[in-house]
C-alpha cells in the first residue's frame, strides 16, 4: 500500500497491517499492538479499504457450502501432494520449492 502518512510516536507500516489482520479481528492481539493498529488505520484510506475487503471476504467465505470432493480427484491431488512432499528435499518448507 502506498505511504500513507499515518505516522505517530509509534508508527506502524501497512504492510505490517496484512501480517496482524487476522489476529486483529480474531481478538488476539496484545492491547498495545491492537491499538497501534487501529490508530494507523483511522488515519490510513488504503488500510480501511484493505480491513473491509478482507472482512467482505470473511464473511463470504462463512457462506460458501460445503461441497465433497468426487473420490478420483481426491485421489489424484492427494498423488500430487505425496509427489511434491517426496521431492522436497529433507528439512525443507513447502515454501522452499517455488
């Protein structure tokens, strides 16, 4: 997100935003790091896009149904995954392969 000039005695970046959002609405986070956050995004238009768009899909996500996956294609992807975690190399994160 661009520079968006919510800078304070304490500041947070947006980027650090992405990081903490889940936390954020999950109610975890420790009092001080919440409120440096909600600070920023009162006085940042591109977090508060950002917080509401990820809130939108939340809640679309809570409405999706639940739908089963056919046996075949359950199959091949749990092949796919077996292969991968196979050729990884020993200690490595599944991040480590891209």
């Amino acid at each position: 997100m661009p520079d968006c000039g919510a800078h304070g005695p304490s500041t947070i970046e947006c980027r650090q935003i992405a990081d903490l959002l889940s936390d954020y609405l999950d109610g975890t986070l420790p009092k001080d790091t919440r409120e440096l956050l909600e600070w920023h995004i009162e006085g940042c238009a591109p977090c508060v896009a950002f917080v509401k768009t990820y809130r939108g899909t939340i809640t679309a996500a809570t409405k999706l149904r639940d739908v089963e996956i056919p046996a075949e294609l359950k199959q091949r992807l749990l092949a796919v995954l077996r292969n991968q975690r196979a050729s990884r190399p020993s200690g490595a994160s599944p991040s480590d392969t891209s």
